[in-house]
C-alpha cells in the first residue's frame, strides 16, 4: 500500500470502506528521455461501467440516482471494481515492467467529491491525461480500463472543489 493510502485509510476508519468494491492503484517507475528516473502513481476506473451497474452498486449502499451530486457518485462507483476484476486487473498490469499494481478497498462515496474518472467530463480536460490500457496490444480483460495520474486527479479534484465552493457562497 501507498504512502499516500496508507494517510487515506488512518483518516477514514475501517467502517467507511464499501463492502465488496476495490479500487486499483499502480507505481510505474520509468526514465525519462533526458535519463532522469522517476516513479509514476495511478489510479484506475472502468469507463463504459453502465448506469445500471452504477446505480444497482450505488443503491445498496443507500444512494440513489435523486440525490444531491449523482454525477459525481456515479463516478466513484466508476472508479471501483470487483474482487474478481481488481484481481484480474493486477495481476494484468503486474506483468509490465516496472509497475507495482496493488487493489485495497475502496472508500465509501462522499458527497461533493470527484472521482478520477469524471476528470475526462470536466471541460477543460486534454485526451492525453489518460491512458486506455484497453487500447494496449494484448488486453484481454472483459471491462475496459482507463487509468490517469493520481496527482492529475487530486489537483483538479481541489480545484473543482475550490471553484464550486467559491460561487455558491454568491
């Protein structure tokens, strides 16, 4: 586990996990061009989730689809997996060179917070924040998967926090 999870799960006890849904993370260490190392950390979603499986994994954990903010739950049910997927997920990604993919449980869904995978809804979002691993030679999960740079989605997610909490003091 992650420094940064490790803050995460002594900030929200145990109880605030959802039950039977896993989040999957990476360390990708690589050299850049210029021959500088450097350690890379993601986090992954599933994009094509549909809104029925969001909205049936929403609902058991007593969300549904007329509360304040849906978009940004269904989000972080995009951004969970299954035991079974996250399994098969790591083990997928752990296969190349360099990268270090782990599962954990995933938090419940807070109101008001982004998930990882609305930062391609945002408006000023560029296509190369994200990485299709679907897309790569030799993908052969049956969900497709999408990660981007957990620094990236931190960032925007205060940002969009920030930006929100501003115009509704107006």
């Amino acid at each position: 586990m992650s420094e940064s999870s490790e803050i995460m799960r002594a900030r929200h006890p145990q109880s605030n996990t959802w039950p039977g849904r896993f989040n999957v993370r990476a360390r990708i260490a690589y050299h850049s061009r210029r021959g500088k190392s450097g350690v890379m950390q993601i986090i992954t979603y599933q994009p094509d989730m549909t809104e029925e499986e969001s909205r049936a994994l929403l609902g058991e954990i007593g969300i549904n689809p007329d509360a304040t903010g849906w978009t940004l739950f269904v989000s972080h049910a995009k951004d969970t997996f299954s035991s079974e997927q996250a399994d098969a997920l790591v083990a997928y990604m752990n296969t190349r060179e360099g990268t270090t993919a782990y599962r954990e449980e995933a938090l419940m869904p807070r109101h008001g917070q982004m998930g990882a995978s609305a930062v391609p809804t945002l408006p000023s979002f560029r296509d190369g924040l994200v990485y299709r691993l679907f897309t790569e030679r030799g993908y052969s999960l049956p969900f497709k998967v999408e990660a981007i740079n957990i620094k990236t989605w931190l960032y925007l997610a205060r940002l969009v926090n920030e930006l929100k909490s501003t115009f509704d003091r107006d």
